[in-house]
C-alpha cells in the first residue's frame, strides 16, 4: 500500500501511519500486548526496549494521528488531561499562560489547582476578543491555550489571527481541537504550533475508550514532547491504541454525518415554538457565523445548545428524552444530552456560568449519527 502523493483526508484517515504487519502481513496493525522486546544482544534491538517507551501499536496510532492533524509527530496520552498536562510540564516558576476563559472544566482545573501550585500563573479571557487576548500577553507569557468551539456556548475564535499574535510576540499556540476534529477544522495550517484532542471524544468516535493527543510542528516541541510522554509515562494502552485506529478510520464519515444532523437539529429547534435560543456555529442567527464558515468550511459539527423558557422546563425536558441518553461527555455515534449547569459546569460558579452565556435552562446535545428524523422526533416528544 502506497499512499498518493497528495492524499485527501479521508485517505489520509484510512491509510496514514499504517503498515501490514511484517511477520504475517496482517492488514491491520496488531495490538501489541507485551511489555518489553528481546534483544539480540546487548544493544542489538529492533529499536523497541520496553513498552513505556515505545509500542508498535502506539506508534501506527500516533502516526497516523500526526498525518490527520497536518502535524510533524503525535504523542497519545492515557486520557486528554494527561496530554494537555505533558504540555504544560514544560513551563517554569514565573511563566504565564493565557487561556481561553470558558475552556474544558477539566482543563481549568488543571491549570487553576495544579500548575499554579509551581508558581506558573494564568490569565483566563475571552479569547474571541483579539484586543482583550492582546492585553492579557505579559514579557512572562510562554502559551497562548485556546479552545474553539467552546464548551457549551460554541464561541469560537479565530485561530489564524491568534497565531500572529501569539508568534509576534513570541508566544506558543495550543489548539485543543476537540470540539471540532481535523475534518472540519485544521489549527495547524491555521498557524498552531501544537493540537490538542480527548481521542475520548470524536477521534475514537464510538465512547469506548479515553485517551488524548498531542500533535507537534517543531523540532523542540517534539522533542519534550518524547522525552515527557517516557517520563511522566501517562501512555496510552496498546488496546486504546488500537480502538482509535479503528475509530479514525471512519473519522470523515462519520464527521459528515455529525455536521449534518448538528445542522438539521438546529434549524429544527430554531422553528420549535418551546425554544427561546439555539447556539449553534452553522446558522446565520450565531454571532460568529462567518468565521464559523471560513474556520470551519467542512461544517460546523455535532455539537449544540439550545435553551427553553425556566430551568424548570429545561429538567423536565431532559427528563422525557428517549433516544437521547442523558450523559456528560461527547463526539460518539450515538446522540447524548446534558444539563450543563448541573452536570459538565456545575463547578464554575454561577456568576461566571452567567459571564460566559451558560444559564441554568441550557441544554445540549451532541449529536450522533442516528437518522435525523428519528432524532427530531426525540426532541418533538420531550419539548412536549
Ligand atoms: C473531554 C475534553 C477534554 C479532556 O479529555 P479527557 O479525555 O476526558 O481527559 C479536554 N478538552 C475538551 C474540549 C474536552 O471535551
């Protein structure tokens, strides 16, 4: 198997970073469930010594994680935060970061409970607001952490312009790319210097695994990026590794489908009489449509909120879901909703839920690829 020379993204899904299997010629890549390799002598290996180091499995996963993103080298992690936390032990006492301020829960606590515990500190702002990001960039500032589309209000900024600003002023940009995927959005030809996902969410697709991914562009970054993953040792399991792989090959198909029916239940919701707001980036009523079109041209993805009249009316709702299962989490085939001020945000504190756009009748869906008909349907029965 040779791959094309200009390979388009669902070949590159399929195809990059995996080889078949030179002892048997297996077409898919082994789970190679071993801890360690024997060596012909000492010194004389095959390049694998011990499965925290390297794993065949887990290189065919990075592989082809990197080829997806646009990226040099990728590096998977146990779970997403264990990714973004590889990230960020690179920083030193007195550095600073600038954050998106409605970033991933888990992602602010990371930051806010751990790591300015060693003396780094942050700056959360909106950073859809390049005049307020600007401002917030110190002589101190090492990263510039975005997260776009946001969790679960859907602002998203404009990662191109972010990236001259971050490189201007000679600060490293982070994209955590999970909300939207590579298939519809590409940070790194965008200017990022390093891509971020929960493997958790869309890239594995089928809620059955957790893990994360780092994706890198230059030789340093790559290079911590190796000697940390070895390190700390927060790898990724040859079985995850695998799952993934099997989950991105399908990554064009089923993002297609995920856009699609995030875009029809929108519009749906938009006629629905019981439904006083929609949040979503692919309808002209969301304040950032135009970016959304030209960040995200493949289609503005599964996710999206929508509010009812009382907080009241917003449980009740919830309640009366059949198809629709009632969970935290995102990016699977199968359609799932959330109570985020009770569930996924339920720590932020009411006054910054009210800050960034979350009230408390908010309700939102990740929308899966079931046929969209019998979603509405969902929807029509529990808005009653
Ligand atoms: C889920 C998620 C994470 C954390 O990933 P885990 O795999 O749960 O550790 C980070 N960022 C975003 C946007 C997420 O949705």
């Amino acid at each position: 198997m040779k791959l094309p020379d200009n390979p388009r993204f669902a070949t590159v899904c399929i195809h990059a970073g995996q080889e078949p299997d030179p002892s048997t010629g297996a077409l898919i890549t082994p789970i190679f469930q071993t801890s360690t390799y024997v060596q012909e002598g000492i010194g004389r290996h095959k390049g694998y010594e011990y499965a925290r180091t390297q794993n065949p499995t887990r290189s065919a996963l990075e592989a082809n994680l990197a080829a997806i993103e646009g990226g040099r080298a990728a590096f998977a992690f146990a779970s997403g935060m264990a990714a973004i936390t590889a990230i960020v032990a690179r920083l030193r006492t007195g550095d600073h970061v600038v954050v998106t301020d409605n970033t991933y829960g888990g992602t602010f606590r990371l930051f806010d409970r751990v790591v300015t515990r060693y003396g780094v500190t942050f700056s959360f702002v909106d950073t859809s607001d390049l005049v307020a990001t600007a401002r917030a960039i110190t002589p101190a500032t090492r990263l510039l952490f975005v997260e776009t589309p946001t969790n679960p209000v859907l602002r998203l900024s404009d990662i191109r312009t972010l990236a001259d600003l971050a490189h201007g002023r000679g600060v490293g940009l982070v994209v955590d790319n999970t909300f939207a995927s590579p298939c519809l959005q590409r940070p790194i030809a965008l200017g990022a210097d390093l891509v971020i996902h929960s493997t958790t969410k869309y890239l594995n697709g089928h809620s059955d695994s957790v893990g994360g991914v780092v994706i890198a562009t230059n030789d340093e970054d790559i290079e911590w990026l190796k000697f940390i993953q070895n390190s700390a040792g927060a790898i990724l399991s040859p079985f995850d590794c695998w799952l993934v792989l099997r989950g991105t090959k399908t990554l064009a198909l089923r993002m297609a489908q995920h856009s699609a029916n995030g875009q029809a239940l929108a519009e749906h919701l938009e006629r629905h009489p019981k439904v006083t707001r929609v949040i979503y980036p692919g309808l002209p009523s969301h304040p950032q449509h135009a970016l959304a079109r030209r960040q995200m041209p493949a289609g503005a993805g599964g996710m999206l909120s929508f509010e009812v009249a009382t907080p009241d009316e917003a449980r009740r709702v919830l309640a009366r879901f059949r198809l629709m299962a009632l969970a935290e989490s995102l990016g699977g085939v199968e359609t799932l909703v959330c109570h985020p001020a009770t569930m996924t945000h339920a720590s932020v504190p009411p006054a910054r839920r009210q800050a960034i756009g979350l009230s408390d009748a908010l309700i939102r869906i990740s929308a899966g690829i079931e046929d969209v008909d019998d979603l509405k349907a969902d929807l029509d029965q529990a808005l009653g």
